[in-house]
C-alpha cells in the first residue's frame, strides 16, 4: 500500500438557506452525519456550489431573495432528477401532488426537532442512488468571430466548472448545436457571413431548446429588439467582464431563463 496515499475526501450536504442564524444552526447539526457540509444564502449561490460538486443531499428553505424554493427545486430537477432535498417549510403542508412533482424527500417546519431532522436526512442518505452527477451538467457553446475573445470566455468558464465550446460562425455554431445541444448558446449579434439574428432563427428552429444569450455592443439598437422577439432570453452589452457572464449563466440557471425588458 502506498503510505503517501491520501483518504478519499467525503461528498458533501449542501444547505441553501437565506436565513444567516438558520444557516448557522442546520451547519453545525449536519455536521453529525460525518460529511463536510456546505451553506449558501441564495438560489444563485447554490448553482455556483454545483459547479464544483454535487451534493449528497440538498437541506434548503422554501424562499431565498432570488427564487421561491420550490421554482429552485424544479431548476435541481432538470439538472438531476433522484438527489435527496429536504425542504424545511414556513408555510401550511403542501398538496401531495404539488411535492410529487418536484420529487421533494422530505418536507418539515422551520422548526422541527433537531432528532426529527437528523434522522430524515440520514434516512435520505441511504437511498440508492446511481448515475447522479459530480458536478453541475452546463454547456455552453461562445459564438463568436473575435478568436481572442473566444479564447479568454472558453478559458475563464472551463476554470469555473463550465464545458465550454467556441464557434466562429453561425454555421459553424449550428454545425456543434446538431452534434450536442448545448445549456446555453452566447451569441454575438454582428459576424461574418450569417450574422446572429439569422443564426438565431435558425437555433429557435432546431427540436431541442437551448437558452440564447446575445453579445451586442448597443443595447437600445432594433436589432436586439428583433432578438429579443425572435425569442433570446438576455442580452450583454459589450465590453463586460467574464466574472459578469458567469453570473447571467448562474442566475439564469437558478431562476429559469427570464426575457430582459427593453428600453423603448
């Protein structure tokens, strides 16, 4: 046996709760169950977490400042359908066929019994489970004919947790999209050859839905209005940062894609 060898590190549980003195208290009580636990205040925050690891089992309330806790639910679901939540309620109890829905675990009051709690999440945690995912499953394919740019976008996301692709092109966009459908498409509004309005026609198109996010340069233009109506779900007005597109993507991914209302 290699002596150097280093003992695997444990999954973690993942606590998404706006609440700080509530955080605190469900940090130190999972803690019993001997893995590392993880807290976040937000739905945001927590698609951030996913993009390193995904969790065990999933301790969060029913409201956070950017999303109600079941819409966040229905968001976990799409991306993998069996992991355990516990949802810890404020309100009355449910209709069953609501919680059936979302495939909610187990559902308490914020004030339940610390044993209650512990012993539904280690009841949680020996389902079985097969095929989850490590990490958050995110795509997304940067359309774009500045290579430099591609490059920089492609590299920062990697860096964060993201599969990235880059295409020069709408058609060479389109080509990628047919072979893999990605999360989400960023495209540029003013290329080469098919520019992106027609390159987004064409994706809109396509059986399989993909979230487009368009790159423009003027944001008051018609033509990020015909975008916008040909069915894109944001925009970003060049230049921006890469730490600011990896929070359009997180927060789009926590919400749901969300039309941004145009100036007129």
């Amino acid at each position: 046996m290699n002596s150097d060898a280093q003992p695997a590190v444990s999954r973690r549980l993942l606590v998404i709760e706006q609440d700080l003195e509530r955080r605190q208290q469900l940090y130190s009580l999972l803690l019993r169950l001997g893995h590392p636990v993880q807290t976040v205040a937000s739905g945001r925050q927590a698609m951030n977490a996913l993009q390193h690891e995904w969790p065990l089992l999933i301790v969060m309330g029913d409201a956070f400042p950017d999303i109600t806790g079941r819409a966040l639910i229905k968001r976990l679901r799409a991306l993998d359908g069996d992991v355990p939540i516990i949802l810890l309620s404020s309100g009355s109890a449910p209709a069953a066929e609501a919680d059936a829905a979302v495939n909610i675990h187990a559902i308490l009051a914020l004030d339940a019994p610390e044993e209650v709690l512990l012993r539904e999440a280690q009841r949680c945690l020996a389902i079985p489970r097969h095929g989850h995912p490590a990490h958050l499953p995110c795509r997304v394919l940067i359309v774009d004919d500045e290579p430099k740019l591609c490059a920089l976008l492609k590299d920062f996301l990697e860096l964060h947790g993201f599969a990235a692709e880059t295409a020069a092109s709408g058609e060479a966009a389109l080509a990628k999209i047919s072979q893999q459908v990605p999360n989400f498409v960023l495209l540029d509004i003013g290329m080469d050859g098919m520019d992106g309005l027609v390159t987004l026609k064409k994706i809109k198109a396509l059986p399989t839905p993909t979230t487009v996010i368009m790159v423009t340069g003027n944001p008051e233009s018609d033509t990020v209005k015909q975008a916008m109506a040909l069915g894109a779900q944001d925009y970003i007005q060049k230049p921006f940062s890469p730490e600011y597109l990896e929070a359009v993507l997180l927060s789009t991914l926590a919400t749901g894609p969300t039309h941004r209302p145009l100036t007129t």
